[in-house]
C-alpha cells in the first residue's frame, strides 16, 4: 500500500472489553508511532518501535494498555478492560528511520467505550 | 522536557490574506522542523519541512526558521477557506519521537 493503514476505523465497545487496533505502516518505514487524540486536544504520544523494540513504554496511560509489532511490520495496541476515557482517536503513523525523519498518520482508529 | 508552543487560536484571517502561524521550542539542539496540516476528524499530513535558518517557500506556503531565537513560523499567502485547519508544528527531540505542539487553529472567512 502507498500509505499507513489501520484497522478498524471505528470501533464501539462497551466498558471492561478489550480491544485490539492494528497498523500497518509504509513498506520499508522501520519507525512506527502510536498517538492519541482525544476531541479537540492535541497529540498524545503513547510508544514507538524502533523495528520490533519499544524501547521507551512511559507514555502509555496505563498497565491496561499495551503495543507490539512483529516482521518489523505491523503493530497491534491493545487496550484491557477498556474504559470510558479510553475513548478517542488513536493514529499511528511510520517513518524511514527513527527520529528526526518525517512521520506519516495512518486515518486513525476512532475508539468510542460505551 | 522538550516543549514546543503554539497559541491555539483561532486564528481568523480573510481570503486572500496572509496567515502566520508561529511556534516556539524549547531545546536550542533541535535540527529540523515540521509542519503539519489536520482537517476535522481527519489525520495530520505533512505540509513541509525545514532545516536551515531563513526561509523555505513551496507554493503558497513559506517556513521560516530563526534558531537564535527559538521559533519557526508558517506563512499562508493568498489564504482560502479550503486552508482552514489545525497547524502543527513539530521538533524531533533527539533520541525521542517527534514533539508535536497543540496545533494553532486557523480559521479562513470567505
């Protein structure tokens, strides 16, 4: 694909389900990002991999959110026990290389808890 | 902690107007600097970047960088309703991800 993809576009759960939200980013892009955005605010950085390794887990909001990627490829963020305040969108976005390269966003996941 | 600001607006200028929208940073170390672009409900895109101090024009949109004094701006000539959107300016932050400010709105009235 030509851009950043991710599954599903929306997804409405209830309170104390879990979820799973998928990305997949540009072929070749070794650098993937998850944010998150809740209505009207900005960007809330969450966790990057640097090929399959996450080196840096702190800015997830809680130990009921967690992320991995495998082939370097694509990345799942899972949330347990989902909650009300979870809700909002989650954009992932891909580089080439970490750092200072240009980020591309996926469409996001708009994630609505019940 | 790196910071990047922005005001948050709105901003509100009339088509055809020039819109100028700042931002400033906080690690005097930062090389490179970006633009982005969202829409409402929509994903941010890239708009342009910059890594030299002084200025880079693509079309109807000019950066300019002035690392001795921390900002980097975004000029918006001939603005149209069709440019009306959140800004975001962002910083790499060295060995972390890039730093995204809270975005600037901007609002074009026809």
């Amino acid at each position: 694909g030509a851009g950043v993809s991710q599954s599903p576009s929306n997804k409405v759960t209830e309170k104390g389900k879990d979820v799973e939200l998928r990305c997949d980013p540009i072929s070749g892009h070794t650098a993937l990002y998850w944010y998150r955005q809740s209505l009207g605010q900005g960007l809330e950085f969450l966790i990057y991999f640097q090929g399959n390794s996450a080196p840096d887990k702190s800015g997830l909001p809680s130990d009921r959110f967690s992320a991995e990627r495998t082939g370097g490829s694509v990345s799942t963020l899972t949330i347990q026990r989902t909650q009300q305040e979870d809700s909002a969108v989650y954009l992932c976005a891909s580089s080439l290389r970490f750092s200072s390269d240009t980020q591309y966003f996926g469409p996001g996941t708009r994630l609505t808890v019940l | 902690q790196k910071e990047v600001e922005q005001n948050s607006g709105p901003l509100s200028v009339p088509e055809g107007a020039i819109a100028s929208l700042n931002c400033t940073y906080s690690d005097r170390g930062s090389q490179s600097f970006f633009w982005y672009r969202q829409y409402s409900g929509k994903s941010p895109e890239l708009i342009m970047f910059i890594y030299s101090n002084g200025d880079k024009e693509d079309g109807r949109f000019t950066a300019q960088l002035n690392k001795a004094s921390q900002y980097v701006s975004l000029l918006i000539r001939d603005s149209q309703p069709s440019d009306s959107a959140t800004y975001l300016c962002a910083v790499p932050g060295g060995n972390t991800p890039l730093v995204f400010g809270k975005g600037t709105r901007l609002s074009v009235i026809a």
